[in-house]
C-alpha cells in the first residue's frame, strides 16, 4: 500500500495532468524483488481474471552468427516441462535425454560433412528413433499447456523479438498461484525434451511464416538487406540451416546465461490485491538467483553508403515496401517518427492514403511502422499495394515524391494536433484490457528501461514542432539511407 | 530524483516485511500443482442495462469510467442475406460506402476530417444476418461521434466516388484472391460445403460491377429503420446522459416495420471431393471440412467438447498433440465447429506442412477423426476439456464491450434467455458416449471436403488412396 502512495507521489512530481498520464501513473504498482525482478501490477477488480507477463531482456539481437534462431528455439523449448512437470520420473528419463543429445549431435555433425558415410547416417537416424520412442514412455505430454488449461487459463503463449522474449497467459483470479507455481518453476528447473522434434516444428514455422506467405517473404528480405552489420538483420526465427544446426548445448546456454531475476520484468494487471502479490512472487520467484545483465550488443550500423535494392520472385500479385533508417527511443527524432507515421501513413485522412489511394488510385493500400525493434536504430517502413494496371514503380515514385513535400513544407497545425490526438487515444485504448495494460508495461520497461516513458509520452509529443518533423525528415529520408524491394512474378513482368 | 530515493527506501523495508510474514506462514514451498489449494472463484454474470427508445431502437449499456472512452457498436439486424440475389460482394461495397460514403448533411471529406481530429475510430462491416456501425471516442466527444453515427444511419449518402474506390479495391483483391495459400483453401471450401447459395459465393469482376449506388439506396431504404436498430454501449457514460442523447438523435426517426428477409433454403453439399490446387510453395496448406450444427441443436455442447479433444484445445488436442508435439511434421494444427446462427456452420479443421509430408499429414487428420467415432474419448480427456471450457467462462466477460455485445446478440439472434447461466453445467455434464455419439454425426471421412493447395508430393496414386474422388488444377487456372 506504500507502494502505491508512493506512485501517486511520482505523478504529482511529473505533473501529469493529461490523457494517458493520469490513468496510468497512479494505477501502477512497482517492486523490485532482492535478486532484480522486477514486478508491475495494477490491481482491476471488474472481473476475476489475471492477465500475467513475464519479459525478458533478451532477443534475438543478442544471437551470435553461430546461434541465430535459439532465442526463439528457446522459447519454444520452454514449454515441454521441468524436472517434475512433463515427465513421469526425471530420475529415470535423465540418462535416456542424455543419450538421445549424444546421438543427436554425432548426427548433426555428420549431416555437415560432405563425405560422411551413408550407413552410419542411416544408423544413427534409426537409433535417435529408437531412443525418442523409448522416452515418450518418461513424457508427461505438453503438461503446462494442460494445467493451465484445467484452471481455466486462456492466451497461454509467448512471443521472441529481436529485443526481447515474453511468456503470458491469463487465468481465472484464483489460480494465480498456479502460475507463480509453473513460471518459477520453468524459471528455475526448466527440461529441453523433445528437442529434435522442435526443431522439425520451427522449420515448419518458418515455412510457413516467412516462405509461402508473399507478405512474410517481402518483410524479411527487406529487414536483411537493410542491415549489414547489425544484428537486427538477421531472421528471429533464423535460417533453414540455422535452425537444422542448432545444438541442446546452445540453446541450454543461451537459457542460463540470460533468463535469470536480473532480466526479467513481470507485469500482473487484474484482480488481486498488490500486496499479496508481492509476497506470491517473493515466495516463488525470490530464492532464485539474480544472474547476469544481458550485455548491450556491441554492433552499430554503420551509415549506409548509397540504396540498397532488391526484386523478388513469388507468385503472387506485386507488392513493394522502402525502408530508411532511424534512430530510435528515447531519440528525439524517434518521437518525431511517430507524429510523420501518422501525417504520412495512418487513416483516411494521411498523405500517403489521401494521394496513393484516393486521389491518384496508383494503390489499395499503404501501410506505415516502424520495424523491426526498438532498442537500437531501427527502420522507418512504408509499404503498398499497386492497384492494377499501375506498378511498384509508379507507386514508389508517388511515395517518393510525398517524402520529399515533409522534407519541404512543414505539416500543416491541424495534421499536427490530429497526429497527437491519435497518438495518445490509441495509446489510451491499448490500456483496456488487462493484457494489452500488462503489455504496455513490460515492453516499454524493457525498451525504454522505464514503463514511465508511456506516462512522458505526452509531454514529448507535445514539444515537437512542424519545424522539428520536416528538420527529421531532411536528415533520413534520403536516397542514401533507403532500402527498397519489390516483389514480383517470376520473370519479373507486372502483368 | 528525491522521489526515486524514497521510493527505493520503503520498497526495501516492505520487502523484509513481508519475508518476515512468508517465513511465518509458510515453511515450505509447494512443488506440485496438486499441492496448491485454490479459493473459491467469485463470480456472476455482469449485468447489463437495456431499455428502449419510443420508436423501438433497443439500447444495451454497461457503464465502465476507467478509462475516458465510450465504445458504441451500431447493428441493422439485416445483412447480406438480404441483399439483391447474385451481387455477391455487395456487402463488403455496402459497408465500405456506408462508412466512407458522407452524409446528407455533411460531405464525406468533411466527416473524415472530424474523426480525424477525435482520432475516433468508426468501422463498417456486413455480414450474413446483420450490418454493423462500430465507434470507439473519448468521453468528451461522445455526443459529436454519436452525431455523426446516427446522421451515417439515417441519412447516409453512399457517395459514388466513395462506392467506385470501393469497388476498384474489391476488384483488386479479386485479382489478388490466389496469393494467399489460406485465402484459396477457404474460398474453395465455402463453395463446397454451400453450393448455389450465397454463403457459399466469392465475390467476381461481373458481380462486383453489377452493384449500384441505387442498390445500396434501395437496401438502406429497406432495412435501415429504428425498430430494426440494436445499440450497444460500453464506457464512461452513464445511462441519465445517454438516453436524453439518443433520443435526441434517433427519436424522430420514424417506425419502419418488420424489415424480413427471406432466407433462402440450402442445397445439399457437394459430393465429398479431395482438390490439389497446385502452387509453387515449399509447404502444403490442408483444410478439410463439412456441414455442421446450428445454436438449435441440443448437441452443440457435446460438439464444442468434441472440438476441443479434435482441435480447438490447442496443445490439449489430438491434432496439435500428434501432428505437432510427437512429430514435428507441422507448426499449427486445428479444428473448429462453428455453431451456425441460421444456418449449420462449418466444421473445419486444418494444418500446414512442407510439401513432402502433406500425404502423411492428411492421413494422420482421417485417422484421428476415425479414431473419435471408433472409440470412446479417455476420461484425462474429457475431464482436461470439459474443466478448460467451465472455467474459461469466466473469460467472456473479460472486455466490457464484448459483454454488451453478446447480449445484444444473444436477444437479437434469439437464444434461450438462461443460455449463459446454463452454459457451464450443460458442458459439464457432456459424457464420452455424447462425445462419441457427435464424432459419428460430424465427421465423415468418407464423404468430406479436402483441399490442399501447395506442391503436395504424391508418389503415384497416393491420395486416390484415400477414397475420395482427386481434381487437381493450379492456382491459376482457378475460377
């Protein structure tokens, strides 16, 4: 309850007396546990449900060249048990794990070498089959996905960015022990069973996600070639042979080296009481060492020496997306960024809809973000769909020539205060329901290394001046900085 | 700065204070989930207000000041099932032109420009039995956004430029309708499970261009009155504001009458059909579906059981658990049976996989399916499945507006009025013969639709081996 008088006092000392500032500063309440964990909750007692977050500091972008795609293998490893959920004896299925590694990864060795002989592959695939049938007898199959079931749990789920990892699930607001039970649980005794298996399953998923889909495809060529240096150009997922590669010892590395109190920030918004809260997760999650900070990724973009342009093949209509790099938060111009996203690509009322779409009907639609993270420089990306008979290239160059009106003339007032309003509503919606609130939270904590950024937001917005937008698009929206792909039929003709 | 200080001060001693009462209290931690014992969940139904206005408009509220917005959902309880026979995609022209259209009173730019400085949100959609009008604003610009909703109601203008934008981007989206390996599966799958009806129909360049301004006209004439208008409301207002706001806006609309549509009669399915729709992918998308069950039916809580065990409870169902989890051969793998307001909805299930293990994939789906009609579910089934949607329920009632919403639509499609507070003991008492008895009703190897679009590799006849007549076409050479 201190806590939460406390944060009333940090309101009144920020002064924030404006849309998203009053609902949210005095709601959230902050603990820090002794070994770094860091806990947010609002308390929300319309309904008996609990939506929980737990986000780690650390994502793809903290992958070596070696490692791409264990962050998210990880994640997805993290969901087969612990030493006594999922297994009928750890004790007894702990030799059998051991044995089917070893198999695996004499395996995986072989399959790399141009001159393995074909029989030992043969023999060593039919005994990794042998050894994976025997352990589905120790196999308590997918047990958290049942136990959270039974109690009523929706959303049970996580996701992998390139900054970071989070695992969330909402649950009828009597079983939040449950979770602080299975979370602590996974934190500290988590198993990797069934590895081989998953791996065949995130193939599948990249397959899907990324190879058949013409959307996907146009998005991940556009994020790797706009990228050199940086790690954000490689693919969460990883690679075909990234993710063939990948060993149990990497992926049991990467989950001891960063998934520790010291990383993690917890969101719970719904009806509980806060204190008791405190003293759930201080009882669960408490003991548990405070591990290491997550090292800043040592790599920097460099300035991009002139366009980078890419035509892709895919069967299917034409599409088209450009890319230019940015700063990012807490940079000014990242919060410029925002009010241009909305003046340019946001609505019926933006530049890019009113001309491309209604006025010149070159496109059915454009889409504006920014991608594809946000703690270190990322990309301000602009994409579209030509309307036939008209092509990516007429579309581009009506784009093309809209950047160049914001580099020129300064937006008008009335774009200005919409693009705010907007901002700060939808940030207002994004806080109604328990696990859009708890997302809020964790995301920016973690981004910004403060949830508060979301209660400054307002008065950053506010100081930014038509002068400040057109002076941040005369800096990078320039040929140099652009990144441009297109896709296309085979043969490259727009039918 | 000075604030920070403090706070991390107190947080402290609140911290020992507690380890204090935790080393009291409780000497040990559970390992178990069986170790845990739970209180008992408190929980009712949320209420939700209704009344009416004198010209018949039905009005549902839920009063919510959390946060500084009102959420209002529109609905004319006549969709595209009343729309003129063979102008399939009249509905999506409809609600586009409704929404982006204008008004008698003011022009459509002017209009944008408004709920562009609210940075209100306002959505058009028509589906089969209703036509919506959705508006998210702040508190404050309620009664503009609410101006501006009820003058697009009465007096819409569907201006033409706004209905040709539409149509040339439903035109474009029909050249686009093979990019998507999903959007082909599902399209050819409606025309199977309803052929010749207008549930069944896609949108074409013909029926596209055949719509008119005056079509739009005529149906707004027909069905856009008072006593067929249902309003939801969630947010911070109270009902004394509300009402005194409502009337003001709709109470002069005059009494239209019964806005009936016929609902034309099904055909029957057609005959089971495997269709490989050939498209250069590295992964087969597999949908395979039949005739369900409508609200009517005393089986639907046995069916959402059965789904649950089949598909629909994610990695607690067969399909994930065997397609997935003990094979890899997949990232996805679902089922669901959507219980049909009107008419029998789809079961559906489906997957994706690469190419070379579509065959296999397709055959563990039929024996899985076989399987749930050959033998009675496990009790650790059924009890994970019955327990999961009991005490799930809970959940939806977690959005205020979707509470409203559902009301609203429970009393306008004409559920039984203890539907909800039934529910839950109605899905407990589903037995596995329920379950079984289901299966054998609804899942039909023998005679099912199957479409897999991709490159499927099939080494000689192998899906003729399944029993069900084979077409193949590619991608492009499909209608």
């Amino acid at each position: 309850m201190l806590t939460r008088c406390l944060f009333l006092l940090t309101a009144v000392l920020l002064a924030p007396v404006l849309a998203l500032a009053t609902p949210l500063a005095d709601k959230v309440v902050e603990h820090r546990l002794g070994n770094g964990l860091r806990l947010l909750m609002v308390e929300r007692h319309d309904t008996p449900t609990v939506s929980a977050y737990i986000t780690l500091g650390v994502g793809s972008v903290h992958e070596s060249s070696e490692t791409r795609g264990v962050a998210h293998l990880l994640e997805h490893m993290l969901f087969k048990g612990t030493t006594t959920l999922g297994t009928t004896d750890y004790r007894a299925e702990e030799p059998l794990l051991l044995e089917i590694e070893q198999v695996g990864s004499e395996l995986d060795r072989l399959r790399l070498q141009p001159a393995a002989d074909p029989v030992r592959v043969a023999d060593l695939e039919a005994r990794l089959k042998t050894l994976q049938e025997q352990h589905k007898a120790f196999v308590v199959k997918d047990a958290f996905a049942q136990l959270y079931s039974e109690s009523g749990a929706v959303g049970f789920n996580a996701f992998t960015s390139k900054d970071m990892t989070t695992y969330l699930v909402s649950l009828p607001a009597n079983k939040l022990e449950l979770w602080a039970l299975l979370e602590s649980d996974r934190m500290k005794n988590a198993v990797l069973r069934e590895f081989y298996t998953e791996r065949d399953v995130v193939r599948e998923e990249r397959r899907r996600s990324y190879e058949s889909n013409p959307d996907g495809l146009l998005y991940e060529t556009l994020v790797s070639t706009a990228f050199t240096v940086h790690p954000y150009r490689n693919p969460i997922i990883g690679w075909h042979t990234d993710i063939a590669n990948l060993t149990l010892a990497e992926t049991r590395d990467f989950l001891r080296r960063y998934y520790a109190p010291v990383n993690t920030t917890i969101a719970l918004v719904g009806d509980f009481r806060a204190a008791e809260a405190v003293a759930l997760v201080e009882r669960y999650f408490g003991g548990i060492a405070p591990g290491e900070p997550v090292p800043a990724v040592a790599a920097v973009e460099p300035e991009q020496a002139g366009e980078k342009r890419v035509a892709i093949e895919f069967d299917a209509e034409p599409q088209l997306a450009i890319a230019f790099h940015k700063p990012t938060l807490p940079d000014r111009d990242d919060y410029a960024f925002d009010l241009i996203d909305q003046v340019l690509g946001q609505g019926r009322t933006s530049r890019l809809y009113r001309r491309l779409v209604e006025k010149e009907q070159l496109a059915t639609a454009v889409a504006v973000y920014g991608a594809p993270g946000s703690r270190y420089p990322n990309l301000f990306v602009i994409e579209a769909v030509p309307r036939h008979p008209h092509t990516s290239a007429e579309v581009e160059a009506a784009i093309l020539d809209e950047l160049e009106r914001l580099k020129n003339e300064p937006v008008s007032a009335t774009e200005l205060t919409r693009a705010r309003n907007r901002l700060l509503t939808d940030n207002l919606r994004a806080l109604r329901s328990n696990s859009g609130l708890a997302r809020m939270l964790t995301t920016y904590q973690v981004l910004a290394g403060d949830w508060r950024y979301l209660v400054d937001y307002e008065t950053r917005i506010g100081e930014l001046t038509a002068e400040d937008l057109r002076a941040t698009a005369q800096r990078w929206f320039t040929s140099k900085n652009r990144t441009a792909v297109t896709l296309q039929r085979k043969g490259g003709a727009e039918r | 700065m000075k604030g920070k200080l403090l706070l991390r001060a107190t947080l402290g001693w609140c911290g020992s204070l507690l380890a204090l009462l935790v080393t009291a209290c409780a000497p040990s931690l559970p390992q178990r989930p069986e170790q845990l014992a739970y209180p008992p969940l408190e929980f009712r139904i949320p209420p939700v207000e209704r009344f009416e206005l004198a010209n018949g408009v039905r009005v549902y509220l839920r009063e919510d000041s959390e946060l500084p917005l009102v959420q209002i959902t529109a609905m004319i309880g006549s969709g595209a099932l009343a729309a003129p026979p063979d102008l399939t995609g009249f509905d999506g022209l409809f609600a586009a032109t409704l929404r982006t259209g204008g008004t008698a009173a003011m022009p459509a730019a002017l209009l944008e420009e408004r709920l562009a400085l609210l940075a209100a949100d306002l959505a058009g959609d028509m589906g089969p039995y209703a036509t919506q009008l959705g508006l998210s604003v702040r508190r404050a610009d309620l009664a503009e956004g609410l101006g501006i909703m009820a003058d697009l109601l009465r007096r819409p203008d569907f201006a033409s430029d706004k209905l040709e934008l539409a149509r040339r981007s439903a035109r474009e989206a029909v050249r686009r309708r093979n990019d998507d390996p999903d959007e082909i599966a599902s399209r050819l799958l409606s025309a199977a499970l309803y052929p010749g009806h207008p549930l069944g129909a896609s949108p074409t360049l013909t029926s596209l261009d055949a719509v008119t301004r005056e079509h739009l006209q005529a149906f707004h004439r027909g069905h856009f009155r008072p006593d067929n208008l249902w309003v939801a409301v969630s947010g911070d207002v109270r009902r004394a504001d509300l009402q005194p706001l409502l009337e003001q806006l709709l109470g002069d609309w005059p009494r239209g009458g019964p806005a009936v549509a016929a609902l034309p009669p099904l055909n029957p399915p057609r005959a089971g059909l495997l269709q490989v729709v050939g498209k250069e992918v590295p992964q087969a998308t597999i949908l395979l579906g039949d005739l369900g069950l409508t609200k009517e039916d005393p089986d639907q809580y046995a069916a959402r059981v059965l789904n649950f065990i089949l598909g629909g409870g994610d990695f607690n169902s067969r399909l994930m658990r065997e397609i997935r989890s003990d094979r890899g051969l997949a990232y996805s793998a679902w089922s669901q049976f959507q219980i049909g307001r009107r008419y029998p909805g789809p079961v559906m299930a489906g997957t994706e996989t690469k190419n070379a293990s579509a065959v296999e994939v397709l055959g563990l789906i039929r024996r899985i399916m076989t399987g749930l009609r050959e033998q009675p579910v496990t009790p650790d089934e059924l009890r994970t499945a019955r327990e999961s949607l009991v005490n799930s329920f809970v959940f939806s009632f977690a959005d205020p507006h979707a509470v409203v919403v559902q009301r609203m639509q429970l009393d306008f499609y004409g559920y039984p009025a203890d539907y909800l507070e039934r529910y839950r003991e109605r899905i407990a008492a589903v037995t596995a013969q329920d379950v079984q008895r289901v299966a054998l009703r609804f899942l039909h190897p023998e005679r099912q639709q199957i479409i897999i679009v991709g490159a499927p590799d099939e080494n000689g006849a192998v899906l003729e081996s399944f029993g069900l007549p084979v077409r193949r076409v590619k991608a492009e050479e499909l209608p």
